[in-house]
C-alpha cells in the first residue's frame, strides 16, 4: 500500500472489534467524533466469522494532534493498515466522514496495486469542497451528536444556549454542564478536548475534493429519513450500489435499523473482492 513503515501510533489506531475469523476483515472508518466504537454493535451482528477492524481517529485519546485532511487520513490509515493487514483484501466501511476516508484510502490501495474488497459508504453526504458553516453552527452539530449518541433528549436545551452566541466553545461547554440531564462526566474541559478532534474533521470533510474516481464495487447504504442527495457518488463511483435503510442519519444505528443496516452489510460483502491490477 506504501513504501515506508507506518509509524507505531498510527498503526495503534487500529483497534480490533471482532478480531477472529477466516473472512476478509472488515475495516470501520471513524465518523466525525473520531471513535472507533460506534461500530461495534454493528460488528456482533456480522457474525463470528466475520473479522471487523475500527480506525480511531488521531487526537481522540489526547496523545496526537488532530487531523484536518481527509486525504491525510487516508493516507496515514492506508500505511497503518498495511502494517496490521500485510496480505490479501479487506473491506472498507464508513459512516458520515468516515465514507469519505474509506473512498479516499479504497483509491489509494487500488492504484498501489493492493486488493480491495467492497468499499461501503454508510449515509455518507456526496464530497464537495466549501467553507466551513459559522463556529457556532459547528458546536451545534457537535453537542447535538454527543446527545444523539447518549439518548439525551436536550436539543432544545442546547439551541437555546446558543441563541444569539455559540461562537467561544469553552463557555457554551461550561454552560452545558449545568443542565441537569447532561452527564457529569462530559464536563467542559473533555467537551473541549472531544471538539477539538470533531472540529478538525468538520474541517477535513467540507475541504475535500476527491482526486477521481474509484472503479471497484462500491455500496452506499442511506438513511430514508436523510435529505435526498445529487448522483456525485455514482459519478466518483461507477460501480454503484446504493440500498435504503429505515432511519435518519443517527437512528439507522438503533434496534432493527440496525438490524437491517447489519443485513445489507452482510450481502455487500458476499461478493468477491476486487482483483489486483494487471
């Protein structure tokens, strides 16, 4: 996949979630909030045969700066995986940002001649590059996903303590801490630190321009309650597969969402891997 070694942090990002099996692994690219862990559920469902590899993102657990470029990314996570994975094809899977890496890295190992299986894009928005949305917008989205993730029922509560401000994140974190339904735990200076890795990769997603296309099987697996999308993915990605799942953006990720999210990764995996170059 590369020339040189990936340096050990990197190749620690790599984090197993269902580490036997005899199939092709399955390798989760992280959303923008940067873990590895979201995927598990998913990974139970795929069955003991079925290998399943998370990539956290550097910057998540404090000791690596954050990362604000897609291709970056990619390209650090193409070297770490091929020090984890050194023969044969994997599967790439990402959710939100993390699509946008699996496309990324799926070109990269294609044109170094590795193999590469299915590419699956979970609810993943079309590339484009444009300016980054107002501070306050990005804190937003942010505190928004954390609750989402927690089954916190406050988006009220966080839109009314951004009205009119949002724009110094510390103070709105300090704010947050105090409503009652918001866990202790996720206290300013961790609410900090977490945005400082969703904010460099709010970043990543809205600079990056894909260098062409991919020509290998790719499947794009969208929530029915999502906006509508235009066909740039079917143009990066000739060979299109695109299947709906119930749910919007987050709860595709819960109870028979999954369930059935689970089953459409099941069957894009079925299929043979992608052959070598000639």
């Amino acid at each position: 996949m590369t020339d040189s070694p990936a340096p050990l942090e990197d190749v620690e990002l790599i984090v197993p979630l269902n580490p036997k099996g005899t199939a092709a692994p399955l390798v989760c690219l992280h959303a923008s909030a940067g873990s590895a862990y979201s995927y598990l559920p998913l990974a139970h469902l795929l069955g003991p045969d079925q290998p399943v590899l998370g990539v956290e993102a550097p910057g998540f657990d404090g000791s690596q700066a954050p990362v604000s470029s897609v291709p970056e990314l990619a390209a650090r996570y193409t070297a770490a995986l091929r020090e984890a994975v050194p023969a044969g094809p994997v599967h790439l899977l990402g959710w939100s940002l993390g699509g946008l890496i699996a496309f990324d890295m799926a070109r990269r190992m294609a044109e170094a001649g590795a193999e590469v299986g299915r590419v699956i894009l979970v609810d993943a928005s079309p590339p484009y590059a444009v300016p980054m949305p107002p501070e306050s917008e990005t804190v937003r989205r942010f505190l928004h996903e954390i609750a989402v993730s927690l089954g916190l029922h406050t988006p009220a509560e966080i839109d009314a303590l951004l009205v009119g401000g949002g724009e110094d994140a510390l103070a709105v974190f300090r704010e947050i801490g105090r409503l009652s339904s918001w866990p202790p735990e996720l206290d300013a200076e961790l609410l900090s630190d977490r945005y400082g890795v969703f904010r460099a990769h709010a970043e990543a997603a809205h600079s990056y321009e894909p260098a062409g296309q991919y020509g290998g099987p790719v499947w794009h697996l969208l929530a029915d309650k999502s906006p509508p999308q235009d066909g740039r993915w079917a143009e990066l990605a000739p060979d299109l597969t695109e299947r709906q799942v119930p749910g919007d953006h987050h709860t595709l990720w819960q109870g028979d969402n999954l369930q059935q999210l689970a089953a459409h990764v099941r069957s894009a995996l079925s299929g043979p891997a992608q052959p070598r170059p000639n």
